[in-house]
C-alpha cells in the first residue's frame, strides 16, 4: 500500500475537521443499505461485517477462500473523529455485487495518506498474513505465469474521485506456501497497479526517479519504484506510450494483463523469476471523504 511520505511535495495539508452532517451521514447508510439487497439464496441484504463490530481488521469469508473481505482499516483518525468501514457481502453472488461502504474525516491524515483499504482479497493477504483460507489458488512462479494470467472487473464507485485511488496489490515471495508473518518473512517485493490515481498521490509517484514504460498490445503503463522496505513498485495504466496522464479504470469493465505485466518487470530486473505470486487483493485506499463501491464483477483468471 502506498504511504506518502509526510515530507513529500505532494502531502496536502490538513485543514480543520469538517464533521459529516449527520442528515448526510444517514442518507449515505440507507443508499448503500439499498444498494446492498442480495438475491436469493442470500440473506437478506447480505452478510455485512464493519469496523465497529468486527474490529478494523476484521473479515468476511477469509477461513473458506479464495475470496475474501477484508476491512484493513490501518490507519485510523488518532485525535477522536468518527470513522466507519462497511462492507456487506452475498453469499449467493459472492464476490459480485459486494458493496464497500466509508466514511472518514474531510482531510488527508498527513502521516501515510491512506486511512484504510478495504478489499477483497484472492488467496493469501500481503505474503503471509492471517488467515489462510482453506482453499486458495495455486502459487504461481513468476519465471512461468501463463500468458492469459489477468483480472477482469466491474464496479461502480460513487464518491469523489480524488478522495482514493483503486489499488490492486501482490506481494512476491521466496516460496510457494509462505509462513505467517510472525514467523518469517519471504516477501521481496510489493507489486500494485493503480486503476484510479488521485491528485495527491499522481503528484508523489511523478516526483519519484528512475521510472520505466511499458507499451503492448495498445496497453500502457508508467513504472515507478517508491524506496519503501520490501520496495513497492507502482503500475500506473497511462493514455499514450511514454505518457504521464493516467487513465480512470473506475468506469466499464477492465482486463488488466498482469502475465505481460509482471513478465515485463521479470525482464526489468525488478522480479525475481524464481519468487511466487500466492494471492492479490483488490481494493480502494481510502485518502479522505465518503464513499462507496458496488463490486459488479471481480473475476480472477489464474491459471
């Protein structure tokens, strides 16, 4: 997940806290509650999980797999505001038709950008975090990723498009079933795609050196690496060939070629064919604001 740095030239400062209307609070609850019907054999209106109740951390079918929700609320407002993460789930569609609801103070937190990323995980979380799901997809070396590896999705986001980008995240590792965390590391990399890219952070990834394009089948990207530890490079899907103006994937239905992606990286010197991508979570960094998200259509082609 990309933290921009405090001392960065594109941190926003913070203004004064604006508290949401409560009328304006409500009415964001009841339209996503409208959007959150699930058809049957769902429960009515779908499982829903939040902060409030399951904890910033907490999750929706992440012991089963091989998608899972995930609240990942890791940054929160420290000087007492009000925050919420939502999210309701069909058990009978799922992941379709989840909806992501949120809502956090007006102004960018000024230590890492990013309140929370909710998201919908496919496999295992950030190389190695808890839980494991009981079925997950197999591990995938990156020297042999199948030429048809890539994600395809719907959504429909209703919020301010410059309050949070849409991230897409893996995290390579050194074997094929890496341990908890807590045990021992094996990541050597965080790999994300921006499909949506606000002011705030467009300006930190352009400021940073070094960067690479990439351009196939009508396909382009700009590649940074920010200096992070594991280091975190960022795929920016650009308008033209060498192009710095990103292009908004929040809107239709996208494929993105992450077999050509990451294989252009492998090449690159970037990846390490001999690593292994074992899961990849889908999600929105949520910089400031009220939102929410109804994924149409989340379709991993894995193997």
């Amino acid at each position: 997940m990309l933290e921009i740095p405090s001392h960065s030239p594109a941190r926003v400062c913070s203004k004064p806290l604006i508290r949401h209307a409560n009328l304006s609070f409500l009415l964001m609850l009841i339209i996503a509650s409208a959007r959150a019907q699930c058809p049957p054999p769902s429960p009515p209106g779908g499982v829903t999980i939040d902060n409030a109740h399951n904890g910033n951390f907490g999750y929706y079918n992440g012991n089963v797999g091989p998608y899972w929700s995930y609240l990942n609320v890791w940054d929160p407002p420290t000087n007492g505001s009000s925050y919420s993460t939502t999210i309701t789930n069909c058990p009978s569609t799922y992941p379709n038709g989840t909806v992501i609801s949120w809502s956090f103070p007006d102004y960018l937190n000024g230590t890492s950008n990013v309140y929370a990323y909710p998201d919908i995980v496919y496999g295992i979380l950030g190389g190695g975090y808890p839980p494991t799901p009981a079925n997950i997809p197999t591990p995938i070396q990156l020297g042999s990723l199948p030429n048809d590896f890539s994600l395809t999705y719907n959504i429909t986001l209703n919020a301010n498009r410059d309050n949070q980008d849409v991230l897409i995240d893996t995290w390579p590792t050194t074997v094929p079933n890496p341990p908890n965390l807590s045990t021992n590391d094996t990541r050597t990399n965080e790999i994300g795609f921006m499909a949506y890219v606000p002011s705030y952070t467009l300006g930190y990834l352009l400021s940073l050196p070094n960067h690479i394009d990439y351009s196939a089948d009508g396909f382009n990207a700009y590649i940074v690496t920010a200096p992070y530890k594991p280091p975190f490079t960022v795929m920016m899907p650009v308008t033209t060939p060498g192009g710095t103006t990103p292009v908004d994937m929040t809107s239709g239905t996208y494929t993105i070629p992450f077999g050509a992606l990451l294989s252009f990286l492998t090449t690159q010197g970037i990846l390490n064919p001999n690593n292994y991508i074992t899961g990849y979570q889908f999600g929105f960094e949520i910089g400031r604001g009220t939102g929410s998200v109804t994924i149409n259509q989340l379709q991993w082609h894995w193997n």
